[in-house]
C-alpha cells in the first residue's frame, strides 16, 4: 500500500493546575504500558498556552501527525482544546476513569472535564475526534487508540488527497455526476484532464525502457494462460503512463487517487480495456474509479486508508436469480433472496481479491458495441471472474445536488456461490438489503456505485465520516427500525 499515510501517534498528557500533575502524568505512562503499539510520550504535560505551545512543538519535531489529548484529570479547557487548532493533524479526546487511586487526593474529575472539553471545541468550531465512551482505564484507552489508527490514517489521508480525473465522463451517464463543492469542504483538490491529454501522454510512453519489466511482473502476477501476450505491453505502457502522471502532476500532495474515463473511445483509441490496469493501481492504494466517478474514488481511498487493504468499486448491478437463490442460499445462508444482489465491474478488482480462476479477458458489451461481436482485440483487457467470499463492507461518501455531503454503510458478505456470468462480479449479501435498497439508496437517490472494503469496517467509516462533518449516514436498519420513508402497511 504505497499511497496511503503512516500514523504517527503521540500522546499529551493535560492537567488542570488545582489538580496533582503526577496524578496525570502516572496515568500516561499507565497507558503506554497498556498500548502495544508505537506510541510518542510527549515529555510536557500541558496545564496552560504555553506549555501547549511547547507540546505541539515536541510531538510535531519527533514526526507524529496524530496525537491522543489525554485528560489525566479535570484538564484546562482552553490549552487543550487549543492543541486541536494548532497541531497539523487529527486529534483524540480521551480521558481518564477513576479506580487507581483514592478518591480524594487520588480523583481526578476527568469525567467532568471531558464535557468542557468537548464544549470548548464546539465553542472554537474545532474538530477533536471523540469516541464513542471516551473515559477509561489505562486498558480501556489503548485500545480506544488502536481503533484511532485506522480513523485517524483516514483523516491525514483526505487532507492530502488530490484526485485527479480524465473526461468527460461518457455520453448520457449522469450517475456519477456530483458537485464538486463537497470535496474542497473536506479540503480535497481536484485536477481535471481530458482523455485527450491522457492519450497523449501515454503515446509518448512508446518504447519506455520500463515497459519489459511491468510485463514481466504482469505476467507473473497473473499466471501462465490467464493472460494475452500479444496485450502486456499496451497494459504496462498505460500503467506507466499513469503512475508517472500521478508523479508530475502531485503537486503538494501526498497521496493521489484517480477517476477515468473508460469508455466509449478509450478501447479503440488506446488499443485495449484499462480495467486490469486500474485493478494493478488499486492494489496499491492508489484507487482508479471507473467512468469518471469522483465521489467513488474518494469513497474508495477513505476505504483504503481505514483497512489498509486493497479495495475496488462496484456496480449495485443485478438481483440473484430466485432459481440461483433456491439452489445455493436458502437452507445454508441466513438470508431472503432480496438480501442478496450481484456486486459487478468490467474488471476492475484486483486479483488478490478474486477467486483462483480471474484471468484477463474481453468486455462483453463494448466487444458487442464496439467490434460488433467478432474477434475481440482493443476491447481485451478486464479482469474476470468471481470475487473471493467473505467479509464486506459496502459503502459511498456521495456529494448530493444541493450539495451536501451524505454517505451509507451497511455491512455483509461475498458469498461462495458461483455466479456463471461475467465480469468481476459477486454474490453479496447483505441483511435487508431490499429494504436499505428502497429507502436508502433509491430515495436518497444515490448512483449505482458502490465502494467495497473488504472486511467489516463499518465502525471505523462511521466515525471518519462523523468526524468529517458528514449528517446523513444511512446503514441496513433492522425490520424493528423502519425507515421514515417505509410504508407501515407493505
């Protein structure tokens, strides 16, 4: 994963000065004996502006780019909170529970300071990220900062993030379609291109001396007869087209995904599909969003960051047969056949994500479309087969046309069930998926792709896109919580 932040944690200790500072300070180092993981103990426990000043200085000279504020007691409302407007990276409010001590040289009041705390910010319009019960022992803390990590590699990520798109997005496909004032809300930057000048660009790649060597590990990534020859060399010349556009064009970013236009002129004009290509950048952390989808490259970059794990985007795309469903799902799942729908795309997922028989082969449909259904050449080059079961998480940051940032999770499973059909495709099901289906994503009226985490993250997205100011955050609600729009009587 070679685009994604790496979390350098450090914590503060912060003490109200009515309160013992060794009561504070003990309790850090309690905490850093409790928390298996790297963990900076900043030396200055902070009881006013300047040692603030002087903590924020420590912990950002000794590399960290996230910090937990910890509340070893009551806490100084002001120095604290102020560490969240002058430290460059996201900040966790914890504090401490009583039980180490005696409770009357030995309280802390750190339950109560935590409302101030959180008041303060509210106050400064500062984001602090706060868990869901912030206060705890040692124990209960290092284990609220292990579920920090993912959330807070999300949050750097996002602050960092350029996507950079070539379009225009095909012809009568609106789906994708979002304003892109939501992304500069997050503080994301955009840079948008013409398919033109990625064309351009990738001519110029013509005998790149690097070309044998991608090839090569094209090969090897794929397998003997899982693969067309004749077809590396397009394939590693646009990946190398990409990967150096991602370098000239970074600017003062860290980290890039892109949304590309795949379709209707991409095949013949560049000579191939770019889908297995985007599967290769995806497996990376560098995500690739098919038909210019903006929103669905955001969504699967955050999903990178919260699993560091390798993602893809997929249609919502067809329901299971009631016949697949009675042979292979009823009796062995727990699930109705409207839990269960078919998550499709050309061929865009990595392979480290598919069962053993993903081979590179032809879109179907452009093939019909584009080569009127002969002999496939420039409409080669998806990623086919079925995805490997097992735990998922799906899920879209969406910007609507008003707009406003809105955003669903609902987590569920690829099933090991052949799908016969073609594509990168899956069986996936997800409790009351009919339900979510009706009155999540057709009434709040989102596109038909979803981002795919792979693994049960709900949790942690759930918090990214708390912190990220995000109001409407929809998820598979069970049959005991109907939804406002659900009929009572259907």
């Amino acid at each position: 994963m070679q685009n994604i932040p790496e979390v350098k944690l450090g914590i503060i200790a912060v003490s109200r000065d009515c309160f013992p500072i060794a009561l504070s300070e003990q309790r850090r180092k309690n905490i850093l004996n409790a928390y298996a993981g790297e963990l900076y103990e900043c030396p200055v426990t902070v009881e006013n502006e300047t040692d603030m000043q002087k903590a924020v200085k420590d912990v950002t000279e000794h590399g960290c780019n996230a910090v937990v504020v910890f509340l070893g007691n009551f806490g100084p409302e002001t120095p604290e909170t102020l560490i969240a407007k002058h430290f460059d990276g996201p900040c966790m409010f914890v504090a401490a529970a009583e039980g180490d001590g005696d409770l009357i040289n030995g309280r802390g009041d750190a339950y109560c300071g935590m409302l101030n705390c959180s008041y303060n910010l509210g106050m400064r319009h500062l984001r602090g990220y706060i868990p869901e019960y912030p206060v705890g022992t040692a124990g209960d803390i290092a284990k609220m900062i292990a579920e920090f990590v993912p959330i807070a590699r999300a949050i750097i990520g996002v602050k960092n993030l350029k996507i950079i798109t070539f379009g225009p997005r095909p012809q009568d496909f609106f789906a994708c379609n979002a304003p892109i004032k939501g992304l500069y809300e997050l503080g994301v930057e955009v840079e948008e291109n013409s398919e033109l000048d990625l064309l351009v660009s990738y001519r110029a790649h013509k005998d790149d001396p690097r070309i044998p060597g991608v090839c090569a590990d094209m090969a090897k990534e794929m397998g003997e007869g899982r693969y067309f020859p004749d077809l590396l060399a397009r394939m590693a010349q646009f990946e190398l087209t990409l990967l150096d556009w991602i370098e000239a064009h970074k600017g003062d970013r860290k980290y890039v995904a892109l949304a590309d236009k795949c379709w209707p002129a991409f095949p013949k004009e560049f000579g191939f599909e770019p889908c297995y290509v985007n599967s290769r950048l995806a497996s990376r952390g560098i995500p690739v969003a098919c038909e210019v989808d903006i929103y669905g490259a955001l969504s699967e970059y955050i999903g990178a960051c919260v699993s560091n794990d390798a993602i893809t985007l997929l249609d919502i795309n067809n329901s299971v047969p009631a016949q697949m469903w009675e042979e292979h799902i009823r009796g062995k799942f727990d699930y109705t056949l409207t839990d269960t729908f078919m998550g499709f795309h050309c061929g865009n997922t990595p392979s480290c994500k598919m069962c053993a028989d993903r081979a590179v082969k032809y879109q179907l449909i452009q093939n019909r479309l584009l080569e009127n259904g002969g002999e496939p050449d420039f409409t080669r080059g998806t990623l086919e087969g079925d995805i490997a079961p097992g735990e998922i998480t799906f899920y879209r940051l969406q910007c609507d046309s008003d707009g406003v940032l809105r955003s669903y999770i609902a987590e569920g499973e690829v099933l090991p069930v052949a799908t016969t059909s073609f594509g990168g495709i899956g069986v996936f099901a997800i409790h009351e998926m009919g339900r979510f289906y009706r009155h999540v994503l057709i009434q709040k009226r989102y596109p038909h792709h979803g981002a795919v985490a792979f693994g049960h993250y709900g949790k942690a997205l759930f918090e990214v896109f708390k912190f990220f100011g995000v109001q409407d955050i929809a998820y598979n609600q069970p049959k005991t919580l109907p939804y406002p729009t659900e009929n009572p009587w259907a």
